[in-house]
C-alpha cells in the first residue's frame, strides 16, 4: 500500500519520448526553477515540451530536501517511491537521458520536497 504521506500530488510530471531524432536536446525540469517546492506544474512544464530518445533531461534541486525517483505508471499514480523505484537519483544535479521510446514518470520521495 503506498506510503500517502509524501506529498507526491504536484511533485511529478511524465515525459513522453519519441524515436525520432538523433542529435538530444537538454532540458532543465521547471526551468530557472529547477525540480523544487515552489510551485511549478511540472505536468505543464513536461506538456509543452516534445521529447525524443537520446535527449537529456536535468534535474536541479537542493538534495537535502529532495530527490529524484523514477518509478513506473502503477507507483507514480498511487505515489509510491518504495516499491521497486526504477532509478534513485540524489547528487542535486542528476542528469537522464532517456534512451528509450515512451512515457517515463518521476517522482520526489520527501514528505515535504518537490
């Protein structure tokens, strides 16, 4: 059963990537703002933009009071980061290139983070 107090409803976003294109693109997640608690609707920001495979997307946040987990359809709608997360990012300035077509979901695991 999933953990419901991580504040997970605003804190992650889905990115859809497609297999055309070769040269990747990077992206800072929330822009200037990066991957914070100030506001930014991180399911916007991933909308209005069109991601393919080898793209990179970049993740800046204070790692003392966020993270980055990436976790599949099921986790992400029940916001669930301890069931078998797929990658566990924590430097502070994490880095994916996403390397395969789909959709990739990404959460925070702090209480009080993203």
């Amino acid at each position: 059963m999933a953990d419901h107090t991580k504040s997970c409803v605003v804190l992650m976003f889905l990115m859809m990537a497609f297999l055309e294109g070769s040269m990747g693109a990077v992206y800072t997640v929330g822009d200037s703002a990066g991957w914070t608690n100030t506001g930014v609707d991180y399911e916007s920001w991933a909308s209005s933009h069109t991601f393919k495979v080898g793209d990179t997307v970049v993740f800046n946040y204070d790692n003392e009071s966020n993270d980055v987990i990436q976790v599949t359809e099921e986790n992400y709608n029940s916001c669930n980061s301890d069931d078998n997360p797929i990658t566990i990012l924590n430097s502070g300035n994490d880095k994916i290139e996403l390397t395969d077509p789909g959709t990739y979901y990404f959460i925070c695991s702090f209480p009080t983070g993203v």
